[in-house]
C-alpha cells in the first residue's frame, strides 16, 4: 500500500511522501502541473528537460511528480537533463493525487522533446485497455461497453460480441487524444 501526504514546502511547492517497500521509496517528491501537450510528450517522446525545471528538482534527485490534472506520473532526470524514469501510480494514490493537483504549481515548457518512443508506453496502456474490454466481456458488462464506445465513436452497438469486436478493434489503434480520454474513463471506472 502506497502511504501518501500532501504538505505545503517552504517554497509554496507541494510535496508528496510514497512509501513501499515493493516498489519504491521517495519522500518529499515536488510535484507540478503541466499542460496535457506537455505532460502527453513526456510520455511519448525521449527528451530532456530545461535546465531551470533540473535546478528546481536537483536537491530531490531530480524526482519530481507532474500532473495534467487527468494523470500523474514520476519522473526522474540525470545531471544531463535527459528523462531517464517515468513512474505510474497505483490508482487509488493517482486520484487522490488528482483532487488536489490544481494547487500544484503551474508551469510550462519544461520538456525538450526527442525522438519518440518506442511501443514500451504505449504497450501498457494498451495492455490496460484489452483486459478492461475483457473483462467487461467476460462479465457481460454491455452497458460499460456501450458507454465506452458511445463516449469513443457515438455509436450504439447493442450485440455484446460486437460491442467487444468494435472495442478490440479501437483499443489496437493508433493512441491519439481520445483513444488516451477512454483509457483516463477506464482508469476513473476502475477506481470506483
């Protein structure tokens, strides 16, 4: 279990304590808000980051937790700037985290993108959305499905081995702005 404690620093900057012996154990990580392109890049693309954000988060190891208020996500940056770790959170500590990421501090143009990144993050999210169309198909959650493909196409698809067909098709797709508006819904369902 991932304990957590939001606190104001010195600086107005809030912090965040994550402890587990399972994973990893970071005390005192600056945490930001970012914009959806920006924190979406981060997540796409190689790249580094600007030497004033390093020098903002150079005392915590170059840790620092961004949030475009939709998700959240750990990173970690070398002496080089380049962005060498992204860290998840488990789901339960990302929405606790998202209620209060509007008081994060706001900044922008922190991240110089490089080339784009292999299929690693976008294998997981993938991987996420199969088992939750699955799952869904398994329980015979038709009305989930319906949702979901109601909120991705506007189409209403009433057959449940179609509605997973349809789905499937979807979630092997291409990951652009509304494929990952799904997977966020996924993510809040799965919390609930």
């Amino acid at each position: 279990m991932i304990g957590y404690a939001i606190k104001l620093s010195k600086y107005g900057e809030m912090f965040y304590n994550w402890h587990n012996e399972d994973i990893m154990v970071l005390d005192e990580v600056l945490m930001y808000r970012v914009s959806y392109q920006e924190f979406k890049d981060i997540i796409c693309y190689y790249g580094k980051i600007t030497s004033e954000f390093y020098n903002k988060i150079k005392d915590n190891g170059g840790y620092a937790l961004l949030s475009d208020t939709k998700s959240n996500v750990v990173i970690r940056a070398d002496e080089d700037l380049n962005v060498n770790y992204i860290g998840w959170l488990d789901i339960k500590s990302d929405l606790d985290i998202l209620e209060v990421c509007y008081n994060f501090k706001f900044i922008k143009d922190i991240f110089i993108k490089g080339k784009k990144k292999s299929e690693n993050e976008e294998y997981r999210i993938k991987d996420v959305m199969i088992k939750e169309v699955e799952s869904l198909f398994k329980s015979k959650n038709i009305e989930k499905m319906r949702y979901l493909i109601y909120e991705w196409e506007r189409k209403d698809i009433k057959n449940l081995n179609k509605a997973k067909d349809f789905l499937l098709k979807k979630v092997m797709g291409n990951i652009d702005d509304d494929y990952y508006k799904i997977y966020e819904l996924v993510k809040l369902s799965k919390s609930a």
